[in-house]
C-alpha cells in the first residue's frame, strides 16, 4: 500500500495509513520472533511505518488542529526513520534496496525540518 501506480501514499486514506501501521507493527512483532535483530525486513519495515505515521499525524493534525499531538507523532516516526537508517545504510549500494538509503537521507532532513517548524 502507496507504493504503486494510483495507490501512492497520497492517495490513500486516512484509515488506509492507520491499517499500514497496524500492519507494519503486527510484521515487526513476527519478525522479532522468526528474524530478529538488524535484517532488511526490519529496516524496511520501519521505514513504511514512519511513511504511513507521518502520514496519519498530519491527517489528524487537519482535523484536531493539536501542535502537541502533531509533534509527538513526528517524534515517533522520527524514531521509526532513524532506526530504518541504522538498517538501510548496510545495504549495499547496488542491491535492490540499496537506493533507499539515499531516500531515507532526504527522509530524515525533511523531517527534521519539519519537526523544528513545528
């Protein structure tokens, strides 16, 4: 989900967004168990989670209008981001994800401007 011609994260829903993380938290708690410690999945993983967090707090942000649930939520996909950056930065340049380390650099400095804005 967002990731395909006409389902990008964009054009998603907000209850879309909050069923990725569902998703996204419930492949992490598998992976913990059959796959655990620092491995693609995780870093895959934690990177569709920040996508789709920052996604729904901006969406709520909209609605609620609440600075401090805003900037708490982006604190945690911030979270989410890092670790994802920790993982991807291992992957070789030339491997199938190896441009997402790029991605996720840009990834981090929008957010942390963001997060300053906010």
């Amino acid at each position: 989900m967002g990731r395909l011609p006409g389902y990008e994260m964009e054009d998603l829903k907000e209850s879309d967004h909050k069923q990725k993380v569902l998703l996204c938290q419930e492949v992490l708690d598998v992976l913990d168990i059959v796959e655990p410690g620092i491995t693609l999945g995780r870093g895959l993983m934690m990177f569709e989670l920040h996508s789709s967090s920052v996604m729904v707090s901006n969406m709520e942000f909209v609605k609620k209008q609440n600075p401090g649930q805003l900037l708490c939520r982006l604190l945690e996909a911030d979270k989410f981001l890092r670790e994802a950056e920790k993982i991807l930065k291992m992957e070789p340049r030339n491997s199938p994800y190896g441009h997402l380390s790029a991605t996720v650099q840009s990834n981090m400095a929008e957010l942390s401007a963001y997060i300053e804005s906010s």
